[in-house]
C-alpha cells in the first residue's frame, strides 16, 4: 500500500509502497478515506530537535484521519466492517493509576500514533478498538478527519465555564480558530484573538471573533477599550506556544482570571510569576483530549448548529502531500485535508 514515510532522518517525508499494516486480536483495520495535516506532522517533516529524539525512521506518519473499518480482530465486539470511524491518536496503557481510574488522556505511558508507531497517512492503518470513534453519516467526512484537533480546541475552550465571560485566544493557528466558534458556542460574551499573521486572524473573524488583533501592529489594549471592557478577560486559552503571546495574556488577565494552557513554550520561557500571585490566577495545563467525552461534546456542538468548516482552508488529493506541507510551513493556511479515497 502507499503511506508517506519518514524514511531518512532528515528534513522531507516520503510517499513509499510499505506493507499493510498488521493488526491484533483486539485491534480493527482502517481503510483511510481522508487525514488532516498536524503542527506535529509538520515537526517531524522538518526533522527539528523533537522529531529526532522521538520519531524513528522508517516510521509512516499521520494521526488524524477518517476512514472505513476493512477488518476486525477476534476480540473486537460492537464494531463491524463498513463502519465510518476515526480514532483517538494516543494509545494508552490501560493499567497505570489514571487509566484505572478512568482519566485515559492523562496515562503515563501514551504513545502516539504516527510518531511512535505507525501511522495514518497510509491507505490502511492499524488502532485498538478501544481507541476507535464511531462517525455519524451526517457530519461531513472531512470534519471527522481533523476531530483530533478539533478535540484538542474543545477540550481546552470547554475548561472553564464561559458563559457570560470575556475570552483571549492568543494564537490563530488551526487550533486557535477552531476553538472560536467553539467559545461563542459555550456562550462567551466577547472572543477576542491575537496573532501576528493577518491571514490566520482573516479566518478568526470568519470564524466568528468578535475582534482579532495583530500584536505586531496593533494594541490589544486599546481594543479592549473600544469594546467597553473594564478589568481585563475572565478567560484565556493559551494557543500560540509563544512566549510573548503568553506574557501579553498574563498582562490583560482580570482578576480571578482562568487560563487554559495548550500552547506549547519552549522550556526556558520566563514569565512575572507575580502577576499570576497578585492577580490570583488560575493556570491549566490542557492535554490532547479526553477520550470519548471531549469529541461527544464537539459532536454536540456540530449537531446542534456550531459551523466548524471554514478551518479547513485546504484540500488535496495524497499524491499531492507535497504542496499540502508546502501550504501548512506558509503558514498561510488553516486545516489541511488529504484526500486518500480514489
Ligand atoms: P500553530 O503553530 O499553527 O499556531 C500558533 C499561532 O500562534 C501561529 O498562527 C502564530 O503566528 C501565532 N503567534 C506567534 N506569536 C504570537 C504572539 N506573540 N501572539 C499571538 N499569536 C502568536 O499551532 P496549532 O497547530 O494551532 O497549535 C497551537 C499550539 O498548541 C501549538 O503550540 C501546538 O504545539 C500546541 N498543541 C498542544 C497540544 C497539547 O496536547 N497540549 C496538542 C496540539 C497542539
Ligand atoms: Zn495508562
């Protein structure tokens, strides 16, 4: 079958014939239909210092994906050949104090597949049945192929209450915009984003913001002014994994103000400790998703009238995975979409 492959340690991902995947009693195999193109795909694309201490070569990649179960194992029971399912891309281990308690997205031993294992941008890929979401006919396939995003934007945007409250987004990348109709869907007064590239913060507003700033150039601030807001926002959710994104949202905190922190910061990252002390600052870190009950809410929200669509900006045939990196690197994108159905 044809996958993309990480075959050389260094930077580039290759479209190589490999042998289907094999899979065990308790696992189904997937025919792919369609994948999204992750920030973490895009790391490992570049060979960055990440990728090498995590990715093997010879690893095929991808983790976010939709598809068409082609064969289940022995001990699978409940799923059968036919159905539209996507997965859970972290495999847990099932027996360490969290997963026993129920907290899976918290296990201490997760792999990831597609970085630690193979993965999804192939024609067949291979998951625990566990891990397995059954997709309803009515959600659009291409959504369901980016749910793992769109679960890391919902778990992070649906940890605070936020009825009623003024939420900041720093960061407009995929996650970022996903998270927008998400917040005004929980009820969210104003949904201010920051950004520094005005294409990403164009598809914010068409996302639903009701004011996207460009920090580069403009004064969050004084837009925060015009908006009749008095302290500060009630709600942060960190998504740029920016330093300076971070510290201008410690700066406009209010309060007693909540932050929901999925950005990831290089290790070093300094911030005025005080402000957090003085302000009484609540600060959560926010990992993948929950299994099962982050994508149940997202469906949800898509069921009950939530428009997730425009975050997909881009979409390609896998024959052409090429230009889709190529897009996704620009940063001139949203979503990105690979088609591998025909
Ligand atoms: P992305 O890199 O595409 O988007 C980040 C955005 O932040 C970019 O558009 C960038 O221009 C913007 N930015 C840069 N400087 C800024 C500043 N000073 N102020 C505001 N914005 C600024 O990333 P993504 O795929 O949307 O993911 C968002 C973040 O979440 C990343 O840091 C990613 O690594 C992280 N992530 C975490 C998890 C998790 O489980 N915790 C899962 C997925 C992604
Ligand atoms: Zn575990």
């Amino acid at each position: 079958m044809k996958a993309l492959v990480k075959t050389k340690a260094e930077e580039g991902i290759w479209l190589q014939d490999v042998p289907e995947p094999e899979y065990g009693i308790d696992d189904v195999l997937i025919k792919v239909l369609k994948t999204g193109i992750c920030g973490t795909d895009v790391h490992i694309y570049n060979w960055d210092a990440w990728s090498q201490k995590t990715v093997k070569p010879g690893t095929t990649i991808g983790h976010e994906f939709v598809g068409r179960i082609a064969a289940v194992g022995s001990n699978v029971h409940g799923h059968k050949v036919g159905e539209l399912v996507s997965a859970e891309g972290h495999i847990i281990c099932g027996h360490c104090r969290n997963c026993q308690a129920g907290r899976r997205h918290l296990c201490a031993n997760t792999l990831g597949v597609g970085v630690n294992r193979n993965g999804a941008f192939a024609e067949y890929v291979a998951v625990p049945a566990l891990n397995l979401w059954h997709c309803s006919e009515k959600v659009p396939e291409e959504i369901y192929a980016i749910y793992d995003p769109l679960g890391n934007a919902a778990h992070t945007a649906l940890a605070f209450d936020l009825v009623g409250e003024d939420v900041l987004i720093t960061g407009a990348g995929p996650i970022g915009i996903a998270a927008v109709p998400m917040a005004v869907k929980a009820g969210a007064r104003y949904v201010v984003v920051t950004d520094v590239n005005d294409y990403r913060l164009g598809l914010a507003k068409k996302l639903g913001a009701t004011a996207v700033v460009n920090v580069a150039n403009q004064d969050l601030k004084s837009v925060m002014r015009d908006l009749g807001m008095q302290e500060g926002f009630d709600v942060g959710l960190e998504m740029s994994g920016n330093p300076a994104g971070f510290r201008k949202m410690l700066e406009t905190m209010a309060n007693g103000g909540k932050i929901a922190m999925l950005g990831i910061q290089p290790g070093d990252t300094g911030i005025d400790w005080n402000t957090v002390v003085f302000k009484g600052l609540t600060i959560r870190g926010i990992y993948g998703r929950m299994f099962g009950e982050t994508w149940y809410k997202l469906t949800s929200m898509i069921q009950s009238g939530m428009d997730i669509t425009p975050v997909i900006t881009h979409r390609y045939s896998y024959k052409d995975f090429q230009e889709g990196f190529d897009v996704m690197r620009s940063g001139r994108s949203g979503k990105v979409v690979l088609d591998w159905s025909e």
